[in-house]
C-alpha cells in the first residue's frame, strides 16, 4: 500500500520536471534564461592534533580538501554541487594503537583487534542540490542539510540530518551533520512561510570505526533496517511567523529514531544482546520562538516526541546490581524537551547561555536512564584586532553526572586566504560504562583531552 509521503514526494517531483518550463512562462520568455555560468570556489586545511596527557601522542594530521562549484542557468534556478577529499597521514609516521589506545570498555577478542584498521581516506559527494526560486516559493531538491533548531549544541527540533560521530562532536558544526537526500519546498503567504520535507533517504547516525580514538558506540550488525519503500520516508513541516516581534515556528517531523532500540552493549556494556535491535519511528511536535529585546536575543525551543523506546533492567537474581544475568528489555514512552537561550553583546563580545532538559513523564523505575536529564551551555566569542583575531570559548556542561566538554579557540586571519587556528578540547567527568552507573557521553574520554592547530587556504 502506498503510504502518504509516497504521493507528496511524486507531487513535489512533478513540480520539478515542469518547472523550467513554468519558470519561462512566469518571468517572460528568454530573459529568465541565460547560458551557464559556474563559480568554483573551495579551500584546503590541515589539521593537526596532539593528545596529552594520558596515553600521550598525535592523534590526527588530517589533510582536507572542499571543491564547491555553483552553476547558474538563470536568474531563478541553480545547481550547487559540494565535493570532498580527506587524508588523515598520521598513519604514516604511527601505527594504529598509538593513534588510537585499545578502549577496555569494549570486550573484543583478538580476532576483532587484529582486524581493526584505519580510515586513511575518503571521498564523498557531500552536498548536491539544485535550487529553484518563485514569487511565493523556493524549492531545493537533491542531497542537503536542513537545521530547524534555534538551541545550538541542544537537538531540541534539529533532528532533520542524523550526526557523524567519527571524531564525536568536536567537528564545526556543519561537519557534524551527515547531508540527506530529500525534497525541500518552502512557500511563502504573506508574512508567513510553510515549509514541506520529504526524505527518502534512510541513512542513520554514523559511529566511529571499531577500534579508532573516538569510537563510543556501534549499530549491532544483525540490527533491522527500515526497507527502502516510500512507506518508510521521513516527512517534515514546519509553518513560521513574527508574531509581534516574535519569531515563531511549528514544526512536526515524523522520523526514524537515528539510534536502534534496544541495543544493549553497544556502549561497551556487557552482556548479551537477548532480543533483535531495530529501529522505530518517531513523532516530533516542535514549537520555537525568539525574539530581540534591548539588545537581548531570548529564545525558547521545545519538542514533544512519542513513540522512544528505553532500555530497561531488572535486577532478577537478587543480588544489588545489574549484570548480564540479569533481566533486560524495553519500553516504550513518550518524553518531552525543551531549550531556553540568550545571547548578549556586552563591550562587542558575544556571550550565550543555554539550558536544555529531557523530561520522561511517565517514567518506570526500571528504565536506564535518568527521568530528567539537564545541560547547560557557555559560549564566548570576541573579535580583535579589526576582526583579524578571533577569540572563542565554550563550555557543554551535564547536569546529571557532572560532565563537562571545554574547548577553547583562536583564529587569526593571515590574510584573505590564509587563516591559522590554534585550541584545545578538554573532557571533565567520570568514564563509566558499566550498567549500574549510566553511560557518560562526554566522560567517556577523560583522558581524550588534546590541543590542535589549522591552516587553511581558501580559494
């Protein structure tokens, strides 16, 4: 049976097909047409970072290569096209447990040890789209990136684009995301806009490869998979207005959980998985506002999510803990999140904090998870020096184990072309993996702490 987004996604694709055709006839004859131009623009940068002080080592000499070309067949219609090469040549001056220390946390045999290896390289087509613009609608149809969320660093509605976790979530921000392939229409009424997403592109979170630095989880690989038939797409809308001063949007996404349920273990973890993992669907109910008062930018997010499922556990046999002779299993239950943001221009720096919490309403004591989970955030940015210096500081912060991730910056901008970038990224926390005391997401690497430097050419 074909499910709805099926015949929205063909609905929107018509549109496509017929729309050089349509845009002639609106914007009058020729002139809306003009032969080809490409601008190709794009940049080179290495990155090179040193881990200290357990275990100390360069753990990355990356070389990063972005070619970006933006042909124009008229004033309305373009193509962008993002492509990208990287070569990580540690690998040519260390082996590959100096790169990346064995994690205990992981029971692996010899076997498994003996067969991990490194991503040397890797070229990908990273965006790839072709944009279209009306009178009252723009249209995007291709490989991209969509970000609703106002709350940065808190996926409160950005839940769009599933994330890339090969180097955690130390990456610039655009980095993290991993594109999709969907249909992006945005129509416009009056003050008003309706934006419509329809992604038949099932491509979940990414994990580190087994055995590298930043490795934290794995999808377990008898895990079930969505099959790829329309009736498995994810569709989003999302409908956006100022109200009196007030930037305000309703969003509703209905999506695949970019992580499985019920794959106990998968965080090192032990035990043996007792059921199948798959993955499950979704609803997301978002609402989102913000608005500028006395030089104050305030902002609320807030998302309802039904259908999550939560590992649970029971401790059978009695004896205080939880361990693999034990009962696991999961349940399903509906939670809700919210962020609250302000940001402030004290003396031309800008400064924002954020609170975000998870709330599981109807919580069940046997859930693996806390019933409320909260963080905070800090960032700090401040340029110098007629914008050639740029200073940076940020802080991620959970409540719920006392985690901390810090990252301080600096850019300078040599020239034009050539900008140098020094920091560091230090991880506070407890490495916890065990079942009894919770998953630590950024304690996991307390002793991942590590500075870096950047050049990069652009061109």
């Amino acid at each position: 049976m074909r499910g709805p987004l099926y015949f929205c996604f063909w609905a929107i694709f018509l549109i496509f097909i017929i729309m050089p055709a349509l845009a002639q006839r609106v914007y009058g004859g020729e002139s809306a047409y003009k032969i080809p131009s490409t601008e190709v623009t794009g940049y080179y940068k290495a990155e090179l970072a040193y881990r200290y002080p357990q275990n100390a080592a360069f753990s990355k000499f990356l070389h990063l290569f972005q070619l970006e070309l933006h042909t124009s067949f008229s004033d309305k219609a373009r193509l962008i096209a993002i492509g990208r090469v990287t070569y990580n040549s540690i690998y040519d001056f260390e082996d590959f447990f100096t790169v990346n220390p064995l994690q205990t946390a992981f029971k692996r045999t010899p076997a498994e040890i003996a067969s991990f290896a490194p991503e040397r390289s890797l070229a990908e087509l990273r965006e790839f789209y072709l944009d279209w613009n009306f009178p009252s609608a723009d249209v995007r149809l291709g490989k991209q990136i969509v970000r609703w969320g106002m709350i940065e660093g808190f996926r409160i509605t950005d839940e769009i684009n599933p994330l890339d976790f090969k180097e955690f979530i130390l990456r610039d921000v655009g980095d993290r995301y991993v594109p999709l392939w969907m249909a992006n229409a945005t129509f416009y009424i009056s003050d008003m806009s309706l934006q419509a997403l329809v992604i038949p592109d099932l491509t979940f979170h990414q994990p580190a490869r087994p055995g590298t630095e930043w490795e934290e989880f794995q999808i377990p690989p008898q895990t079930d998979e969505p099959a790829r038939s329309p009736d498995n797409w994810e569709g989003g809308i999302r409908f956006s207005e100022n109200i009196d001063g007030w930037d305000s949007s309703l969003s509703y996404f209905y999506d695949w959980d970019d992580f499985p349920a019920a794959f106990r273990g998968a965080f090192g973890n032990e035990g043996v998985l007792p059921f199948k993992p798959r993955y499950t669907r979704l609803h997301n109910v978002g609402f989102s506002t913000s608005k500028n008062i006395s030089g104050a930018v305030g902002a609320v997010e807030m998302a309802y999510v039904r259908g999550k499922y939560f590992e649970t556990g029971i401790d059978t046999n009695g004896n205080g803990v939880l361990d693999s002779a034990d009962t696991f299993g999961e349940i399903e239950a509906d939670y809700f999140k919210y962020g609250l943001s302000i940001d402030v221009n004290p003396y031309d720096t800008d400064i924002t904090v954020q609170y975000s919490q998870s709330i599981v309403p109807h919580y069940d004591s046997t859930m693996l998870t806390d019933q409320i989970e909260s963080g905070a955030s800090l960032f700090i940015r401040k340029e110098w020096l007629n914008s050639r210096l740029l200073t940076q500081f940020s802080v991620l912060y959970f409540f719920n184990h006392a985690e901390a991730l810090i990252r301080p910056r600096v850019d300078y901008k040599w020239s034009d072309s050539i900008k140098l970038s020094a920091g560091a990224d230090f991880f506070s926390g407890e490495r916890k993996t065990d079942l009894n005391s919770g998953f630590r997401f950024i304690g996991f690497f307390k002793d991942h702490d590590r500075i870096y430097g950047e050049v990069k050419y652009s061109f």
